[in-house]
C-alpha cells in the first residue's frame, strides 16, 4: 500500500465535502470521484456514489437532504471526515 496515495484520497474526500458544502455538484462529484479512484483500503467507496447522490440534491432542492448527511457520515465510520461532515454540511 502507498500511503502517499492514501493519504491524497482522503484529501480529495475532503475537497468533495468542502464542494458540497460550498454548493459546488460539478466539484464535489470529481473529486469524490478521485478518492474513489485513489482509494486503496475501500474506505471511500459507499462515500463516492453518496456524493454523487447530494450533489444531485443540490442541484434539484438546492441542499443536500437530511438523510443524505447522515448516510455520508455514517459511510466514513467515524473520525475526522466524518466530523467534517458534521461540521460542513450539518
């Protein structure tokens, strides 16, 4: 495993959620996209296809809805992203 690697896949997850909370779909679905794809552990794989799905909402409702949040958080199993969810998206 490369954790250089890893470690920028948690990095563009974290850009999907600053996108997503900024409004930005178009940004969020790359770079969730990009997490998936540099994701060695699997650990952004539920998290991309989530991403994907608010930025529909965003797009749609104009906010992510709030089923949407809690699934997104709950699909980091804890820790910081999961708190930055929490914290960016509410």
């Amino acid at each position: 495993m490369d954790g250089q690697q890893q470690r920028r896949a948690l990095t563009a997850a974290e850009s999907a959620v600053r996108a997503l909370a900024a409004g930005d779909a178009a940004r969020a679905r790359v770079a969730a996209q990009k997490a998936a794809s540099l994701d060695q552990l699997m650990v952004y794989a539920a998290f991309a296809g989530l991403v994907r799905r608010a930025a529909g909402e965003i797009e749609q409702l104009g906010a992510v809805a709030p089923e949407t949040k809690v699934a997104l958080r709950d699909s980091l199993g804890g820790g910081p992203l999961a708190a930055a969810v929490e914290e960016l998206l509410g």
